[in-house]
C-alpha cells in the first residue's frame, strides 16, 4: 500500500524541479560567445510565452477511496472523471462488493483492495472493469472531512432513517462531519449499492453547489493543505500541467457535475457490473488511452 508522503514529497504541489547542465570547457566558450558577452553579439529578445489554453490533454480521471476502518464500514469507491475543456466532472460510486474476472480468476475489488491497497484497486478498475485510471487519492477521516468544509457542505435529501437527521425526507444542509456519516452507512436496505450512489450523487451535488470563484481562487492553498493529508499518486508534474484547466473549470463553469449510477445485477452477495453499461460508461467517461 502507498505510504502518506511526507517532508518535499509531501508538498509536490509546492515545488518545481529544475534541472540544470553545466557546460565546461569548450562549451563554457560558445556559451559566452553565443549570449554576446563578447560584444560581438548583441543578446535576443525573449520568447513570448504562449498563453494557456485548455485542452482534451487536461482531461483525467481519478478513483477516490474513502477509507475509514473505525467507522465500521467497507471502503468507499468513487470514479472520477474531470474533462475541464467541456468543463465537467462526472462521479460514478462502485459498490464495494463488485466483482470482475482478472486473469481468469473472479475477484472482488474490496478484497483485492484489503490486500493490496490503492494500487490494486486501481488495477481492479482497469483491468477488472476496463476503465480509465490515471491517478489515486485515498482519503481518512480528517482529510475527507477537510475537503467536504472546503468546498462547503451541501444539502442534499436524506431519504434514510438515520439517526441525527431529519426524518420528513426533504432537503437539509449537511456539514462534513454529516456528510461523512452518510457515505459511510452501512444500514442501507439497498446495501452497497445505494452506498455508492449516495457516494457519487452528494459529491456531484457538492461540487455543484459550491462557490466556484471562491474555490478557484484559493485553488492552491487548499491543494497544498489537503495533499499533506492523503495518500496519492500525483506528482508536482500533474499539478503543475492541469492546474489552470482544473482553475479555469471551477471559476467558469456552472453546474458542473453529474453522477451515474453502475448498472447491474445483485448475485448472493455481490454485485456483477453490466457488460454494456461498462462499455458505454469507457466510451463517455472513462475511455481507456
């Protein structure tokens, strides 16, 4: 499993590495001959720098594990897809009990999860369910909690009998420490399922509902504290080619976010996810590069 990463690579959000070559010899030579230091040659006029642009190379997708072993609960899956050129971000929940047939064997992504952390889920989702994958965040309680009061809460309408919420099924507002409780309740009569869908559809609702500027503009702060919490495979590279399209889609788009429900079918105890539903959701969201 991937360990929290800590001191510089902690903060890859924070840093730029430049690479340097120093030139000896003969090289020093041209070099001083080349920038005019000499007075034969006078030095050039820079290069503009071309403006940023958003493009389809921004677009990327991400699997959100939400694990919180005091809670009680399975993990929690959720597949994202951010496209900022179309400005969309859309969220698809996998039920913790979905299998798929890796190297001719049946496996369950919970167990695969269990045993080999973040990274097998991911191998779990490309090769078991043959969708796209580029990176993994894995967050805890803290962190998820930081995210949920970043973005602001949501209201959201809460059709379960769960204790601390309203009981009338109509809307009400639900701050991180709610939010956490609800994507974790392992008490739905739909189980894993409704699980997921809750997960994808009051991340969709959230994201919506937030103040995109707001967000945008205080873009980096939040990353820089957030990464310092999760385990993550993203790099200062990522960062540094995505974050005007990921600013750019949050400050100009308006309701960006949707969520799709994974469609199958329940066998005992788990859940078989539906071979056409797999195949439009690669060609629409998650298409494999």
């Amino acid at each position: 499993m991937a360990k929290k990463k800590s001191g510089s690579i902690a903060v890859p959000f924070l840093l730029t590495i430049f690479f340097g070559l120093l030139i000896i010899g003969g090289g020093t030579y041209w070099l001083y001959n080349y920038l005019g230091l000499n007075g034969k040659k006078a030095l050039k006029e820079p290069q503009p720098r071309a403006a940023a642009v958003v493009t389809e190379e921004d677009s990327h997708t991400v699997l959100l594990i939400l694990d919180e072993p005091e809670q009680q609960c399975s993990s929690t899956f959720v597949l994202m897809s951010s496209k900022p050129k179309e400005k969309k971000v859309v969220f698809m929940g996998i039920p913790t009990n979905t299998i798929a047939i890796m190297d001719g064997q049946q496996e369950h992504i919970k167990n695969l999860y269990d045993r080999g952390g973040a990274q097998s889920a991911v191998k779990f989702v490309r090769d078991g369910l043959r969708l796209q994958v580029d990176r993994y965040i894995k967050f805890d309680s803290a962190s998820f909690r930081k995210v949920c009061d970043i973005l602001g809460g949501v209201t959201y309408q809460v059709n379960s009998n769960i204790a601390g919420f309203k009981k009338d099924g109509g809307d009400e507002y639900l701050n991180s420490r709610q939010i956490e409780t609800l994507v974790t309740y392992p008490g739905f009569s739909g189980r894993e399922i409704e699980r997921a869908y809750t997960a994808s559809s009051i991340l969709s609702a959230m994201v919506n509902q937030t103040d995109g500027k707001r967000v945008a503009d205080n873009f980096k702060t939040s990353f820089d504290s957030v990464i310092n919490m999760v385990t993550t495979d993203i790099t200062s590279v990522d960062y540094k080619n995505r974050q005007f399209a990921i600013r750019s889609m949050l400050e100009y788009g308006t309701t960006i976010a949707s969520f799709v429900i994974m469609e199958g079918e329940p066998f005992n105890d788990d859940f078989i996810p539906s071979e056409t539903f797999l195949a439009d959701a690669q060609r629409l969201y998650f298409e494999v590069k």
